[in-house]
C-alpha cells in the first residue's frame, strides 16, 4: 500500500500504462481500463500524467475540477473514476514550456496533494517517450507494475521497446503489452491489417512478458473519446469494448497478483542465530 501525507489518500496498486510512441491510444486504453474497473465497483483514481498533452479529462467528459479545501486539490469524478488532469487546471490552448523540476513538482503535486482517498487502483496514464514525466513518476510512486500499448506496426514496437526497457531500468515490473488498433473488422467480417500484423505478441514474446490483448481499429473508439463517453460505457456491445472488459479484467488480474508477490516480499523475518 502506498499513502501519501498531506492528503487523506492511500492507494492498493499504482499502475503505469506507457508506450513510446504519441499517438497510439495509450490513453484510450487507460480511460476504458480504468471505466471498466470502476463500473465493476472498484476504487479507482485515474493521474493524467501527460503535462504538456493532457487529454483523459476530455475522454471523460471532464472540464473543470472541484474548488479546492485549502492547499489539497479535489479530483473531478466521472464515470465513476477520480481523475486530475493539468488540462482542467490550465486553459485549453495554453502549452506548458516546463522544464524538469517543474514537471517533477507538477506531478508530486499530483499525486501528494491530491484527496484521492483509499483507491483500489490508481491508474497512471504517462506521456509518450522515456524522459522527465516516466523518471518522476517512478521516483513519486511506488509503482505495483507496469504497461506497454503499441500498434502492431514495426515503428510502434520499435519505440514501445524502449518504454519497456525504461521500466525495468526504473525496477517497475512489466506486467504486459496490449496492442491497440489491430485490424479492422469489415462489414463481410474479412479483417483489414491496417497497421500491420502481431507486433504486440512479438513484443512480448521477445520481452518475455505477457501479451494482454488486441483492441480492434474502431471509429467509434474515437468518437467515444471526443465525447466523454468511453466505448465501453457507450457501446458495451461493441467488439471493441469487450476487448477493452477483457483487458481489463487481465490488467486487473496481474496486478493484483503482482501486488500481493510485493506484499510477500516486504514481510520482514528475522534471522535467529
């Protein structure tokens, strides 16, 4: 269990999803992740950890936080979720030139001066790349593990690669990959390899990992995103979102074991002489 001081918060598992590659739906991902465990009556914080491109509170249907109580900021709640975004904190067109320590400060506040309460799951959704945001994040938190979204495309798996190995540089265990827009189901029910074919599973494999699952290429996985209502809440019966409750439930399901082997870990024995 991880509690911060300064706020009434402690969290059961914190859980990073990543990749190392913009534009590959990794906050997709953690919006429906974090949706689906919410829905099924988990605790649930969601961390916009992308400073400079927030967008979760968007996916949500978010725009502004509660005020806050003194020093402590209030998280916004939506779909059943506690999320904080620097996009409801800051004006939608304003970009942040933040250099490191004020990323860093930006998202200790995040996670130390923030009311979340007891969460079962604090789902992190951190920006694309390997620099400042991953290195605070790691360093503020005591991560229970980790995730990789990709697409199945070589360049994608190229750069999620290198998240990968930034987690296990940071010591932040690898609990899976999740490949994301993995075809497009056709009308005739042929499939189309928009972005080609099982880079996920490859990575995985290579990585000696477990392969969570593919998401199907989805336009209603985009419009959901636009309008704050996440596909697995707007289209339940969607192929899509039953993909998405899957890997929910896997996403669950490794980190609560991982949590637990952590918990094993820590227990102090004494040796007698």
């Amino acid at each position: 269990m991880n509690s911060e001081e300064g706020s009434s918060t402690s969290f059961a598992s914190s859980v990073a999803i990543a990749s190392g590659k913009g534009g590959v739906g990794k906050s997709t991902v953690a919006v429906n992740v974090a949706t689906v465990l919410a829905k099924d009556g988990a605790a649930v914080g969601l961390l916009d950890a992308d400073v400079y491109g927030p967008n979760c509170h968007i996916m949500l249907g978010v725009d502004k936080l509660p005020p806050p109580r003194g020093k402590t900021i209030i998280p916004a709640v939506a779909h059943g979720i506690k999320i904080v975004s620097m996009g409801l904190l800051v004006g939608a067109q304003q970009p942040l030139a933040w250099r490191g320590p004020m990323l860093h400060s930006a998202i200790r506040q995040f996670v130390q001066d923030v009311d979340w309460g007891d969460l079962d799951f604090l789902i992190v959704d951190l920006p694309p790349g390997t620099g400042d945001a991953q290195l605070s994040v790691a360093q503020t938190l005591s991560l229970t593990g980790g995730f990789i979204v990709t697409l199945p495309q070589a360049v994608s798996v190229a750069d999620a690669r290198r998240g990968l190995e930034l987690f296990r540089q940071l010591q932040v265990p690898v609990l899976g990959v999740i490949e994301n827009m993995s075809y497009l189901s056709m009308p005739d029910g042929s499939q189309v390899d928009v972005f080609g074919q099982g880079g996920g599973s490859r990575l995985a494999k290579d990585a000696d990992v477990t392969f969570v699952g593919q998401i199907p290429l989805d336009p209603k996985v985009r419009v959901g995103g636009d309008t704050g209502e996440p596909i697995v809440v707007a289209h339940p019966e969607s192929e899509s979102a039953a993909a998405l409750r899957q890997i929910a439930v896997t996403v669950c399901e490794k980190v609560v074991a991982q949590s637990r082997e952590q918990q094993v870990d820590s227990i102090p024995i004494e040796v007698i002489e």
